[in-house]
C-alpha cells in the first residue's frame, strides 16, 4: 500500500524474489504511468527491474485497494508520514490506509508496517482494523533502511533485517518472505523494532553533525577535517562511515526522523537533548557555505554564483530538506545571480527554484561565474578540467561544500579553495 519511494522498491524487490506483488495508490496518474512503465523517482536499476517482474507476472500496479487486500497473504504498508507542525510524524496516511484494510479483511493475513512510525503506532494499526474487523490477524513492525541511490542493492544485501511481531504465525510468513537473501534476522517486539528505526538514522545524524562541528574547529585552529576523520575512523568503535563533513545533512529520512524521535521521547517525558543540538547544528551548517562565499568575495550583490548539485545526495533526484535549497534561498536574498546543473534532479528543482538559470553542465554552469559552490558529490563533478573551468569564469573562487577536490588541486589551478574544515 503506498506507490512511493519505499513502497514502490519494497514491491519491485519482493517480486524480484519471486513473490507476486501488487502495488497500490490512490493516485491514479502515478498508476498509469507505472503501468505503462514510467518510474515516477529516479533511483540506479529500478526501472530494469520494473520491468523485467511486470513483464514475468510476478508485479503489477493497482487503484484496487481492497481487492488487493482480499488476495494478499500479506499486506505492506508503505505510506508516507511527513513531518507534522509540531515535528511529530503525521500518521493520517497510515491510519486511512489500516482503515481500509479491516474493511477488507477476508480471513488471516499478516500486516506489516514498513513506514517510519513512532512506538506505538502497531497498535494504533491494530485497534484501527479491529473496528472493521473481528478475526484473527497479526500486524508485524518491519522497517526499512534503504539509501537513496543504493536502494536496491540495500534491499538485496541487507546488513539485518527487522521484525517486531508477537506471533509464531507472523514470524513464519516473515521468515518465508525474506529467506530468499539468506540475510540476518532480528526478532523482536513491535515497540523495539518501531524504535530501532528511529534510534539508528538519529545516530547517523548524529555522527554527520557531530564532525561538522570538529571541521568548524578545524577551520578556526588550523587543522584538516580530513585527516581528523580518517585518525577517528581508524578506531573499530567509532568506524569511517558518516564522518565527511559539509554543508548538513538532507532528505526524507534525517530530518524527519530526528524531529519524530525528539518528539517521541518529549510525549513520554523526556528531554532528548542531543537531538536537539544535532538539528541546530545541521541548520546552522546548511548557511555555511554562504558565509564563505561571502568571505571570499564580500558583497554577493550582482555576483554570479555556479551551484554544482541540487540534490540532497548523489545518484538520486530527491530535493526534500536539501542544502541547495536553503543555500540558493539565501543566495538570492542577498542579490546574487544563481546558474545550477544537477545531473538528475533539473526537472524537480525547477518545481520549487525558481528565478535562477538551470544547466546542462559544469562548463555551462562556469561561465561568468565569480565563484563556484559544490553542494552535491555527483561523480560528474569530480574529474573536471580545471583549465577550462577558469578560462570560463570571471573569478576565480572554488567553495567546496563536500571536500570533493584536493586543496593542492585546486590552488595549483590558480584557484582560491575554501573546504569544510580544511
């Protein structure tokens, strides 16, 4: 239930596994399209394996909500829970989706709660579909930790798998549907599972600001960010991952998550303080880069910025919470002239940025800029001929976002060079 990111990645994985998968929305210009094969989000191999189970059978799309509850042994719910004004997760999709279920419910099936919900939203599922329905069912809590840009490979590989249930029969039906990726398995209560989801993206949050703070130390003393990472990551107990530093962290996931979790233990009494501080951080990192511009060059009135990356991450078009946004906001209120490229995310960016000039590549986007600012680490904008870029641009100012390049690189090109914590 739910044709979104995950919904429509969790199906197309399943059926890949040789399950027969219906996809469900109630938007029914997103299920023509997906009919006819069109994939509403970018994401590598999904399109290929669209195809390829639609065309052997096993995966189909539907507006037949109920129809597809009636046949299914199984039923996903992969709706969204966006942010709500308070910062807790609004679960309106959630409960109109469990709504619908226990009014099509024809005999046992297993329900299972792939959204990203707070604690105790398995039993808010529970006590929805039991007012439409009195036999006998199990709602399991199985989150998902798909990277955008990686989802499939994520999906395929999985380093663990999570089922909260309290059901023998639901831990069969679970165990069946994933023994095919030979993967480890965690079983445990629906609260728990429910929270590890949470409690896992929030440490990643908290990884990703808590080394944005040590390269902001490393800007004022004099050391590399770089090598500070590399001196950390070294160490078993703290490990590589998430210790690049930036300008904050985006997406669907992060921001939301960390809120809702903040949020969760605020309704149980407790003030979770660090989250507190890692979503400051990450507010305050996303203006970073208009602060070194503007130390660069003062004045950004009449300046002509080139923006390299749109996208929260590379090999994705997702644009929800993304650095760019803000930073080409902010770009604008002070009087500057913005020229972007993203390779993929062009298309969604002009829905929401408006008043700048988009691209089609990184030489375009040099031309008359007097500076140049990396937001996204597209492997596109690795490897760019420098020569060529200065030849293009009026100055000659390089504010990397995302220590994409070398500084020695760079400065020898004839370049300034300002990193995150370099």
């Amino acid at each position: 239930m739910g044709c979104g990111y995950v919904g429509l990645v969790l199906g197309t994985c399943l059926s890949e596994l040789g399950h027969e998968v219906v996809c469900v929305d109630a938007v029914k210009e997103k299920i023509e399209s997906l009919r006819r094969g069109v994939i509403p989000i970018y994401e590598p191999g999904l399109q290929e394996l669209v195809e390829k189970n639609a065309k052997a059978g096993r995966l189909s799309f539907s507006l037949d909500l109920g129809g597809a509850v009636e046949k299914s042994d199984v039923v996903f719910i992969a709706v969204g829970t966006p942010e709500s004004v308070d910062g807790d997760a609004d679960l309106r999709f959630v409960i109109q989706v469990a709504e619908e279920i226990g009014k099509n419910m024809n005999g046992y099936k297993v329900i299972v709660n792939k959204s990203t919900v707070p604690v105790g939203t398995g039993s808010l599922v529970r006590d929805t579909v039991t007012k439409f329905y009195a036999g006998e069912f199990d709602v399991v809590s199985n989150p998902e930790f798909l990277r955008e840009g990686s989802a499939i490979n994520d999906f395929m590989k999985p380093d663990r798998v999570v089922i909260g249930n309290g059901s023998v029969a639901a831990e069969k039906r679970m165990r069946e549907i994933y023994a095919p990726l030979g993967a480890k398995m965690i079983f445990t209560d629906v609260k728990s599972a429910e929270l590890i989801k949470y409690a896992s993206n929030a440490f990643l949050a908290t990884k990703i600001s808590f080394i944005n703070e040590i390269a902001n130390v490393c800007d004022l003393v004099g050391a590399d960010v770089k090598k500070v990472a590399e001196g950390m990551g070294l160490d078993a107990r703290i490990g590589p991952a998430f210790l690049n530093a930036g300008v904050g962290y985006g997406g669907s996931c992060f921001p939301k998550d960390v809120k809702a979790l903040a949020k969760t233990a605020e309704k149980a009494g407790y003030d979770f303080r660090i989250l507190k501080g890692v979503e400051e951080v990450n507010r305050l990192q996303k203006t970073l880069a208009v602060r070194k511009l503007e130390k660069a060059l003062g004045s950004l009135k009449g300046r002509r910025i080139g923006v390299l990356g749109l996208a929260f991450k590379p090999n994705t078009d997702d644009l929800r919470e993304a650095p760019s946004l803000e930073v080409i906001r902010a770009l604008k209120a002070k009087g500057a002239l913005v020229s972007a490229m993203d390779p993929v995310a062009e298309e969604a960016a002009k829905k929401v940025l408006t008043g700048i000039t988009y691209c089609e590549s990184v030489y375009d986007c040099a031309q008359g800029a007097d500076a140049l600012l990396v937001l996204t680490e597209w492997n596109e904008f690795k490897e760019i001929d420098f020569r060529k870029v200065k030849a293009l641009m009026n100055g000659r100012v390089i504010v990397d976002g995302r220590n994409l390049y070398s500084r020695k690189q760079v400065e020898a090109a004839g370049f300034e060079y300002y990193g995150v914590g370099q």
